[in-house]
C-alpha cells in the first residue's frame, strides 16, 4: 500500500467536506505515516493538532480513510519530530490557486485584479442582505441586469464599514461575469484625482487627452468615496465630463460616498444634478437580527458552529460598523482555534470590553423633548391621547430611537408615553422601521436626530 498516495487522495476527499480554512489550519502538514493490522498512523505536527483532529474530525478521517482502503480497523494520530512540509495535493483547488503571486507583493495585492482593480473576493454571493441594506442590493441587481439603461448612475451613500465597497466592486464583478466582452474598472476618488494632477502635469501641452482617453475605454466605471471631489474645482470638471461621455454612450456609472451629494461640501451643482439623475440609495446601520447573521455566516465559513448564547452576546454588543463586527469574530475564531474550544461568555465578555461602545445616557423626557423640538411640537401633546397625524407620527419616532438607539423595553415605553399597551409601541416601532426603507427623507431625520444624541 502506498501511504502517501492514500493519504492525498483522502486529503481531496476532506477538503471537499470542510472549510477552507479549516482544511488549511489542521490538515496541513499531515501524513499517513503507517499502517499495522488494519490501523492507519496519522503523523501531526503536534498534540494541539492532534487533540483537535481526534475531537473534532476523527470520524470524518476514519469514513474517509475506510472507503479509500476497506482494511482500515482503527486511526490513531502520532506526533511527528520533523514533520512533513505541506502535503501537496494535485487536484486540490485550495493550493491551486487561479493567479500567479507576485511574492513581492503586499498580501492585499495578491487578490486585485490588476486590469480592473476589483477584488474577486466581493461578490453577491458572499454579500449578506438584511433590512439594512436590502434597497441598495436590489438596485444593484437592476443596474447589472441592464447595465447603463437602468439606475444610471447608481450612487450609493452610507457610514463607513457598512459594505458600500463590497457592494459596489460586486456590480462591477457580476458585470463582467454576466457580460464577458465588457470592460469594468474600479478606482477611489483619490486616485483618480491624483492620477488627473499628474497628467496634467506630464501633459501641459496636450490639455490631459491621455487621461481622457484611459477611462473612456471602460464600459462600465466605479468610483468609490467620491464624497473627496468636493472642493477640488478641476478634479470636478474632469469628472464632470468622464460623466457625460458614460452616460451619453449608455455606460454605467456606480458610485460611492459616505454622505447624499445634497450634503457633499464644496460639490458643485452640476455634478450634484447629475448624480441624482439615476438612483440614490443609502445603507443604514444592520439592526441586531442582521448583526446575527452575519456573525453566524462569518463563522460558518471558518467551519465552526458558535453557541447561540455567544452569538446573540456578540451581536447585541458589537453595533454599527460591520468592520468592527467582523474584527471582533475574528477575534473569537482565533482564540477558538488556539484553545480548541469557544471562549465561555465571561471570557468573552472581557475579550470584547475594549470594542463594546458604552450605552448612550439620555432620560426618556429628554428624548421626547429634544424629537418633540425637532419637529416643533409641544412635548406635553406627546404624552396626550391623540390621533392628530403630525403628533402621531413623531411619537412613533420617539418610540423607536427609544428602543433601537437607547435599548428601553417595550412596556417601559408604553408606560412613559402615556400610559400605551407594548403592542402599541412594537407596532409603532416597526413602522418607523419600514417607512425609513422607502422614505428617504425621514431617514436623514432620524440620522440628524441621532447625532444630536452622540
């Protein structure tokens, strides 16, 4: 029996049925050392793999290992002084990658598209749609499906590390799977003002024709941050015109930006009419059932399965940025992995202590006072039994910045607004919830009314 061979052959069969990053973390450096009356040795390169591949994965390597060689009785995994280098698998996709690194190269280079500048990673498929952010998904799926004739051009606006970036490289992406003769090409807004200054001044005399003629080539151009532009009156003009020539040949433009062109400073109102000649569209901060899936599929994809009391902790506390969320799981998978088993809640407590914004501290009556003056109504007509639409609708406003941005209980809720059933304030709160989805103006209301409480 030729060891090695079976080995990789059940290597391909394994990798076929765990993660990838799984696979990478404890199959690497493995070998089928021997075999002695039907048991098959398992080299390791220490007890931490060992314990792991025995706790976790033993059963899966025994069925593997009795179908690839019907005599296998029994596996028994063995510490290895000088283990193997990586076991190279032949068909193996994962160590078969579809590029050629350049190993000078900083490792987020190794995944950019140099063409384009996308980044393979970002698709729709790895794309997690919530309440959030399911208007700017479903825009972008009508901007792929008709490329330049619909939603053109596209503008999505939106706090940072909320996934406007992965968005947006997904469009480009999906173009260029959906259409194979396409060009798509990505840039920040800061580069293509630095790219604009550097060709003026190489090209003087030529008026910067070299910098026109880059991109009208493209037949599809995303740009992200272009929040940057404002106040740079020439970079404007250049991007002024780079639209114009997109839109008149019915190619499409996608941008980025961390506020609405209405408050952009220092942009121009040309360049603000044109962005609204398509479709705006913002991405919100993910409530809490959005914050769990997330985390759930971040922790699928490393293979694991994260007890539901750790899960919905995480979720509740990490809020906002779904960078910072996606930090702290990382977090967790690590120390996961280093222990071979999950942090305890108490542990995990403290390991996100340092990430966990401090709740915001604000009396109800202030917050019905502050909303009540926004809107300029009388507070005390908040707290009376009314039908009036103005006062309803700020109530019900007041209800839910209370329970989502203060986390105050329903029945508290009812209570301090007069007295009203939890229903009532449930009801109330979802309604608010659906109608910031299709109404953008008050959805920069509510924005505008959070910031006063930071």
């Amino acid at each position: 029996m030729d060891t090695k061979e079976l080995w990789n052959h059940c290597l391909i069969e394994i990798e076929a049925e765990v993660s990838k990053a799984n696979f990478s973390t404890w199959f690497k450096n493995t070998s089928l050392v021997k075999e002695d009356s039907g048991t098959l040795y398992v080299g390791v390169p220490n007890e931490f793999v060992k314990d792991w591949l025995q706790n976790k994965f033993h059963k899966t390597i025994l069925r593997v290992l009795r179908s690839a060689w019907e005599p296998t009785r029994a596996v028994e995994y063995t510490v290895l002084k000088n283990p193997p280098k990586v076991t190279k698998i032949e068909s193996s996709t994962l160590l078969q990658p579809s590029f050629t690194a350049n190993p000078e190269l900083p490792l987020k280079d190794l995944y950019i598209n140099k063409e384009d500048n996308l980044n393979p990673r970002y698709t729709f498929e790895s794309f997690i749609v919530g309440p959030f952010n399911e208007l700017a998904y479903a825009a972008t799926q009508a901007a792929v499906a008709r490329p330049g004739k619909q939603y053109n051009p596209l503008f999505i606006y939106g706090a940072s590390g909320l996934g406007k970036t992965h968005l947006i490289q997904a469009v480009g992406n999906a173009i260029k799977e959906k259409y194979p003769g396409k060009k798509v090409y990505y840039m920040t807004q800061e580069k293509f003002t630095v790219e604009y200054i550097n060709s003026v001044q190489a090209n003087r005399g030529a008026g910067g024709n070299a910098f026109k003629e880059k991109y009208r080539k493209y037949d599809a151009i995303i740009i992200d941050d272009v929040q940057l532009v404002g106040k740079a009156e020439k970079t404007q003009e250049e991007l002024f015109h780079l639209f114009n020539s997109f839109y008149e040949n019915s190619k499409q433009i996608v941008f980025s930006s961390d506020k609405h062109p209405n408050f952009i400073p220092g942009l121009e109102d040309r360049l603000r009419s044109r962005f609204a000649q398509g479709m705006i569209v913002d991405i919100q901060e993910p409530e809490y059932e959005s914050r769990l899936a997330i985390l759930r599929a971040k922790v699928r994809d490393a293979g694991m399965n994260m007890p539901d009391e750790l899960a919905e902790y995480i979720a509740s506390s990490i809020q906002g940025n779904i960078r910072e969320l996606e930090g702290n799981i990382n977090s967790i998978i690590l120390q996961t992995q280093l222990k071979g088993r999950f942090p305890s809640l108490l542990e995990t407590k403290n390991l996100l202590k340092n990430s966990i914004k401090q709740k915001k501290n604000a009396s109800v009556k202030e917050v019905v006072k502050t909303i009540s003056d926004y809107y300029g109504v009388e507070e005390n007509a908040i707290y009376e039994k009314t039908r009036r639409k103005e006062i309803v609708k700020v109530r019900q406003i007041i209800m839910y910045v209370l329970r989502e941005d203060f986390n105050v209980s329903y029945p508290l809720i009812g209570q301090k607004m007069g007295g009203k059933d939890h229903t009532t304030v449930i009801h109330s709160c979802l309604k608010v919830k659906n109608d910031i989805k299709n109404d953008m103006a008050l959805a920069q209301e509510i924005e505008q009314l959070r910031a006063m409480f930071k």
